[in-house]
C-alpha cells in the first residue's frame, strides 16, 4: 500500500506541473494531485482505488489502450540488448531501420527519410529548421516565414509555441517568435458569415491566405503548418473544400505544406492519416503521440522527397547535416513504436476507429445537439467535441466567469469519466482509445450527458440561462 499523503507532498513541493495554477496548487487550494497507480484498456486507476474510463486517451495518444504487455516486452528485449546508442554518424538499430522503413511506406505524400525526437514540439521545431535549410540550400534565404493558423495546436517550444495559433501559450512567454504569423481558422459555425455555405467559407479562408502571403511577400514565406483536424483548438474537423482551396494556394506560391498529423495520425480520424482523409498531399509531415501510444516519448518529422533531395544535392557543398538529439532515434523508443504498429495494423484499429467513430458522432448529436445550451456538436472517428453557447439562436456564449465548460469536465469526472474541457470556449473534447467498443462508447455518451444535465440544473438555478 502506498502513502497517499506522503507522495502527494513531495509531489507539491517538487514538481513543477504543467498547465497548473502554480500558487493553488502549492499551498493546497487546488486539492492533492491524482496519483495514477495503473490502467487497462480504456480505463485508469489511482491510488484511492477509483476508476475512470479515460475518454481523452491520455493526451489523444493512448491508441492502443492501457495495459498492453506486448508493447512492455519488446521494450524489455531491446534494453536487456542495448538500452542506448546514438544515430549520430550514421550509426543505427534493427529496430529504428524497421521503424524508419514503415514510416516511409506508410506515410501521406512523398516521404523520403525519417528524423526522429521526443515529442510534437521538437518534431515542428525540427520542421522549421528543415523548411529554413531547405530555402538557404536552394538559394531562397529570404523564404523563411511560416504561416499556422488561428487555434491551431503544434507545440510548446519557442518555435512550435509561436506557430501554435492560442494566445494563453504566448502571453507572458515573448511569444509569438518573429517569422510566424498566422491566418483564420477553419471554424464555419464561429467564422461564416451569415448564410455563408461551407464552400464559400473555404474559399474565403483560402483567399485570406493568399492575400497573407502577397502582403508578407511570397518570396518570404516558406511553409505552411497545419492539423488536418484542430485539436486542442477546438477538435474541428475541416469545412468542405477547404484542403483543396488552401493546397492550390500553397502551390500557387512554392510555400511547403507541414501537415501536424501529431493527434490525427495512425488511425484517429478512421484513416491512417489526417492527410489521407483530406486529400492533403504534404511536404513534411510530424508525427508522435499514435506513434507509441504514448508508452515512451517518440516523434518523427517525415521529409518529402521533394525536401530531401535539395538537402542531399547540396552535402557536398555544405557538409553533414548539422542538426540532432542525443536521443534521436533511441533503440527503446523505436521497439516500442514498432509493437505498437504491429498492433494498430493487425487489429485494423483505423478500420476500427471509422465503425465505432461512426456510432460515437451518432450517439453524440443524438444526446446533446437538442440541449438548450448546446451550440454545435463535432467530429470524426474518435475524435469529438461539444460546444456550450448561453443562446443557441444568436450563438452568444456564457460568461468565461462561469467557466461552463469546465464544470461539466469536473461533472464529468465525478462519475468516473475523463473528458477535456477545451481551451478558447465552453468545450467538452473526446478522444478516446482506438479500442473502445460501441458499448464503452455508450457508456461515455451517458455519463458526459449527466454531467451536462446537472450543470445545466445548476445554470438555471442560479440564472445564468436567461
């Protein structure tokens, strides 16, 4: 048995935790943390012997579920063979060589070679590195800029952050980094004019973009980035045609298409990628979470042949390819990804996440899109969001004070269910495991509608309905 208290105090008076209210949580106000003991399939366990399903897959990226014994002991094997070695100066593993060798196979675009990290973040840092060697190598040194897009999500670092398109992630930081600069979100119920068909808001998106690049200069702006679906902005799948209108600019001006598959990736949207969804033909691609399920820190920035073979043309001249982690590739973390693959391509879990996203969507709209407060419901495969508005007609949204979203994420809790109040709006997000079933989904469905249920009580009570 072990002590509760003991290891919530060292914990507070050690552990610096992100996305935290650091004085509440210091002096006590915020409650003890949660401390995870243990987790299978889609659910997770603490210390006071609670269970939660966990909608959320962790932080999207717990594909596979919790438990799976396969994914220990290949990462077992490959530590009682070798823990550790560098990819520096063309050093390798079996494991990172098959690793590397499916990704290309398996990839959106044209992928040539695999650069390997830890997480999303130095994976896009990594990509806007590449897009500025890249442009200097082919004689562009002015082509640098990087365009993202508002309420996109594509990291923390100082790049990554800065192309991240929510403002609580700069402020206080000096943040945005010069370079990036940012156009509209795909959003048609937020951003459409009235009447405005999804066709129109795409291709008004799309002109947006171009008029950015003509005023930012095109030969000043290198690459764009985007989720194929906003994540953490919101969980928004794209309007219809908005890919295609926004590809045909990128190509209209040599600007390099960065597609952040770090959530839709291996299988999430009901498509192996994002990208193959969408019809997004990516220069670059980042890709992490899915990659182990989260079971070790692992991300990979993809490079197209188009990229690879200006960096390849120009070695002679410029010499070794100047840029790496320590950990880049490490021989653990690539065993990991290669039984977590093994896992997703023999259980079919994209096939899956199509079949069952489409009874989780049904079951969503079927719940929540007649609830008063409910603005818009969301999604595809497993992936979906719940949007709260206070009038539903004029799309007026509550008071932040009440902080509406968050309380049906604490509702929610309560019941034993862990779904993400989103940032930027009253959102409810979900992003369970790929293996979660038709019931587990029913059973996800009821208790985020109880919660939503006895939070819309509590708003009528207290009068924040009219």
């Amino acid at each position: 048995m072990i002590d509760i208290k003991a290891i919530a105090e060292r914990d507070r008076s050690s552990v610096l935790h992100p996305f935290t209210q650091l004085k509440k949580y210091a002096t006590g106000n915020s409650g003890d943390p949660t401390i995870v003991t243990g987790g299978q399939g889609i659910r997770i366990q603490d210390a006071e012997g609670r269970s939660y399903i966990d909608a959320f897959a962790g932080l999207y990226c717990v594909n596979i579920g919790y438990g799976r014994t396969e994914v220990a002991e290949a990462i077992a094997r490959q530590a009682y063979k070798l823990a550790y070695y560098h990819t520096y100066a063309a050093h390798t593993t079996e494991e990172l060589a098959r690793l590397s060798d499916r990704l290309v196979r398996m990839a959106p675009g044209k992928p040539s070679k695999v650069f390997f990290g830890l997480s999303g973040s130095d994976a896009n840092e990594t990509q806007a590195k590449l897009v500025w060697y890249y442009n200097n190598l082919r004689g562009q040194p002015k082509k640098k800029k990087i365009i993202s897009r508002d309420r996109g999500y594509h990291g923390c670092s100082v790049v990554s952050g800065s192309m991240t398109g929510m403002s609580f992630y700069h402020d206080h930081m000096d943040l945005p980094f010069p370079g990036i600069v940012h156009t509209g979100a795909p959003h048609h119920y937020w951003g459409a004019e009235p009447g405005e068909t999804e066709e129109a808001f795409s291709r008004r998106r799309a002109a947006e973009l171009e008029e950015l690049i003509l005023r930012e200069e095109p030969d000043t702006v290198g690459a764009f980035i985007a989720e194929p679906v906003l994540g953490t902005g919101g969980i928004t799948p794209p309007p219809t045609d908005y890919w295609r209108e926004i590809q045909a600019v990128l190509r209209r001006y040599d600007v390099l298409l960065i597609a952040d598959e770090v959530i839709c990736g291996f299988g999430r949207t009901g498509a192996d990628f994002g990208s193959t969804l969408y019809e997004i033909e990516p220069d670059l691609v980042t890709v992490a979470k899915g990659l182990t399920s989260g079971y070790v820190p692992l991300s990979a920035a993809i490079v197209g042949e188009k990229v690879y073979a200006v960096m390849e043309e120009a070695a002679d001249r410029v010499g070794a390819f100047s840029h790496g982690y320590t950990y880049s590739g490490h021989p653990i973390a690539a065993a990991a990804a290669n039984a977590v693959l093994d896992i997703v391509e023999r259980e079919r879990l994209s096939d899956r996440a199509r079949t069952v996203g489409s009874h989780f969507q049904n079951r969503l709209k079927e719940r929540f899109a007649q609830l008063e407060i409910v603005g818009e419901v969301r999604g595809v495969g497993l992936l979906g969001a719940i949007e709260f508005v206070a009038d539903r007609q004029t799309k007026r949204r509550f008071d932040p004070k009440l902080k509406v979203g968050a309380r049906i994420s604490k509702a929610a809790r309560d019941r034993g269910l862990i779904a993400r109040a989103m940032p930027h709006g009253d959102i409810l997000g979900f992003a369970p495991p790929l293996v979660v079933s038709e019931a587990e989904i029913d059973e996800i469905v009821e208790l985020a509608h109880g919660a939503t249920k006895q939070v819309l009580d509590e708003l009528s009570k207290e009068s924040a309905l009219a």
